[in-house]
C-alpha cells in the first residue's frame, strides 16, 4: 500500500478544526485531527507546505518510521504546531491500518479492557445557585463526574469559561474576531472563594459526587499549596493545572503540602514534558490528548510509563479537540489499563454532522464503535460550506493591568 494524497481540510461549523485526510492507492484512506485552538492555520500550513509532500509514495502500515522521521527529520523537534500536526499524521495512520485489518483501532492496541469509557461533563455558574443548576443539568444528561468552575465576586469573568450562544455544556468557546477578549483576574479573590464554593457543593450534592476544578497554571507553587489544602475536606477527583505547566518542579513543592489529588499537561507535547512529574510520582493523572501530544503512538508510550509510577490518563477532551482527535482519544481509554477518565463535553449539532462518528456517548460514559478504524468521516461538503473564521482564547488581565495566565 502507498499514500497517494494528503489534504489538509480547515472547517468552521462553530469553532475551527484542522482535519488531515490520508489517501492510499489502495482506496483506504485515515483522517487525523490538527486542531491548535487560536493558532489553526499555522499547524494547516506545517502540514499541507512540509508534510504532505514527505507522505506521497510511502507506505502508510510504518507508523512508527514515519513518527521518528518526521519529529527526528525536521530537526525542530517538539512545540505544539509541530507536534499536532504529527499527531494528525500518526492518527491517520492507525486509521488506515486498523481499516485494513477490518478492526476497530482500541483492538490493535489490545483490546478492551472495559466496558465504557467514564467521562466528566463541565458546570460552571456566575455564582453558586447559577452553578448548582449547571451541576443538575450535567446530571440530568448522566455524567458520573463534573468539573466545576464559578465566577469570583468582584470579577467579571467567569474563568475559564465562555458563554456564547453555540457553547456546549458551558465548555469554553473563543470569541471569534481579530482579536482577543481581555478578561479580568484577581488570585487572592479566588483563594479565598473557592473552598466555599466547594462546600456549597458538597453540602448540596452529598460526599460522593466526583467533583474536578480546574486552576487553569494561575497559581504560584505556594499558592497551589494553599489552595490544594483548603480544598482537602472536599474530596476532589483533581485540582488541574494548579500551576504553569513549564515548570515541573513547582510540582514538588505542591505535592509536599497536599493530598489533593494534582492532574496536568493539556498543553504538553512531549514525553519529556512529564519525566521529573511522572518519575518522582508528583502528580495524579496525565492530561494531554492525542491532538497536541504527537499521536495514538507517544500517548500510549507516556500512558505505559505512567502506569508504573501508579498514575492514570485523564485525557483532555473539550470542543476544541475534533471529533476525530476525540474518537482515538476514547479507542486508547478503551485499550489501556491504567484509565482514569476521559474529559467530554459534546458537540454542537452541526460539528456532528460534518464528522459523523461510530462513537457513543451514552448516559456519561463512551464507547468507540465497532467500525474499522477510528470510526469518524468527514462530510468534506459541509465542511467546504464553513469556512475558518479567526477566533482566539481570551487573554487575562490583573485588575492594575498585568498580563495573568488564562
Ligand atoms: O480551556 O482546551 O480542561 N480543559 C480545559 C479546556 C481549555 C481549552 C483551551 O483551548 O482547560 O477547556
Ligand atoms: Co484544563
């Protein structure tokens, strides 16, 4: 078999995706997902200006070859432009090799071992009766666990989350347009008003209810510690992101003083993102998804890695990972042992009538189909008819006027 043609597709039905669609001279063809919110067409570019023409005439069962050639080959190695647009490569790949098998991909990688995939949905509220209405609605659709996130008083925004009129289970959604939104920030308001949201919570909701928070890499090491052992009473699943992510010894200092359980690395790219988090046992669960993480292959190298230090996957999972990305995610939750949750938070109807999927999600939980492959299309008509609209992630302000981390 060879690849006769790689094309890159950008689509907009509410919020841009890069979509890579493999072709091979035997008709088989594997879609990967490149999606790199607010920084779409750089990844599009990498791949239809560098890549693809690397592919033509390749044969597309060497997986791994074509990985290590094209993050070895380049001589750049890592970032998150170079590493979506591998991942999408690598995807792509595993598609068109489990369609050629006539197997559903987690069957290559093992096969299961579960029944479903586990997922938490996203609540979010201005304030706690606007959340605790969130939370019941998460409910309601059946999600076993939630994040939940709320306004601070004193802030406008509701960090980390975006309400706009095509959200999604309060999932954040860019603002489109030429420029960002500023949003505003203060870290000891939030210190102080989070342990009684989670109070509020749980006096509402009873001790079992998994409860997430993310602190979206705001915090200082010292201030992570603080938060992470007020929040201890509360039994959380995690506290992700508590500081920035580039930094992996500020985990230590926040592991020194904490029980709360700590999850990170959505905007890692590499394995080496994790070696002093995984091999010193600093943190709980690994974030990264197949889209921003090089593929199906380095995921599931980090995934075996972190099983022998005792940590589980918790893959990343909003809407600005496709559905394709979305679709291997839940194969590799299916396959690996050391599973811990998978992140969902849905798809406007429109996004799911341009990628039509053999997965499920059903009551809270997911499963990826029997379809050979990934088991995603793409309606390449309907993709053609939305177009890519600018739209960035919103930048965040101190209230004297500080760039903050968002
Ligand atoms: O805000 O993916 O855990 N999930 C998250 C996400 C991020 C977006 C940024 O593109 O933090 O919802
Ligand atoms: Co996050």
């Amino acid at each position: 078999m060879k690849i006769v043609d790689a094309k890159v597709v950008v689509t907009s039905p509410g919020r841009n995706f890069v979509t890579l669609k493999i072709t091979t001279d035997e008709g088989i063809s594997g879609l990967g997902d490149a999606t790199l919110n607010g920084r779409e067409l750089s990844v599009a570019s990498y791949l239809r200006d560098h890549v693809a023409p690397l592919l033509i005439g390749i044969d597309p069962h060497r997986i791994e070859d074509t990985w290590q050639s094209l993050y070895r080959g380049a001589y750049w190695r890592r970032g998150p432009v170079t590493m979506a647009a591998i991942a999408a490569v690598d995807v792509a790949l595993w598609d068109i090799k489990a369609k050629a098998a006539g197997l559903p991909l987690y069957q290559l990688l093992g096969g299961a071992s579960r029944e479903r995939v586990g997922t938490y949905g996203h609540a979010s509220g201005q304030d706690i009766p606007e959340l605790f209405d969130s939370i019941r609605a998460r409910l309601a659709e059946g999600y076993p666990s939630i994040r939940i996130q709320t306004g601070i008083p004193g802030l406008k925004a509701v960090y980390g989350v975006h309400t706009a009129d095509h959200a999604v289970d309060g999932a954040p959604i860019p603002h489109q347009g030429a420029r960002p939104l500023v949003e505003d920030w203060d870290t000891s308001a939030y210190l102080r008003h989070m342990p009684t949201v989670f109070e509020a919570v749980r006096n509402e909701f009873g001790p079992e209810l998994p409860l997430l928070h993310d602190a979206h890499h705001r915090l200082t090491p010292i201030q992570a510690a603080q938060l992470g052992k007020d929040l201890e009473p509360y039994r959380l699943f995690w506290l992700e992101d508590c500081t920035p992510a580039e930094d992996q010894n500020a985990l230590r200092l926040v592991r020194g003083h904490t029980t709360t359980p700590l999850a990170i690395g959505e905007v890692f790219n590499s394995l080496y993102d994790y070696q002093t988090l995984v091999s010193e046992k600093l943190i709980d669960y690994v974030r990264s998804a197949v889209t921003h993480f090089g593929g199906v292959s380095p995921l599931r190298k980090l995934f075996d890695f972190a099983a022998q230090h005792q940590i589980k996957s918790g893959i990343h999972g909003p809407e600005d990972i496709s559905p394709v990305g979305m679709a291997a995610a839940v194969h590799l939750d299916l396959a690996i042992h050391n599973f811990g949750i998978q992140e969902y938070s849905g798809y406007t109807a429109l996004t799911e009538e341009v990628f039509p999927h053999a997965y499920t999600f059903t009551s809270g939980y997911l499963h990826p189909g029997e379809a050979p492959g990934i088991g995603v299309e793409l309606n390449e008509d309907l993709a053609a008819a939305h177009e890519y609209k600018a739209a960035y992630l919103p930048v965040n302000r101190l209230q004297d006027g500080t760039v903050h981390d968002w």
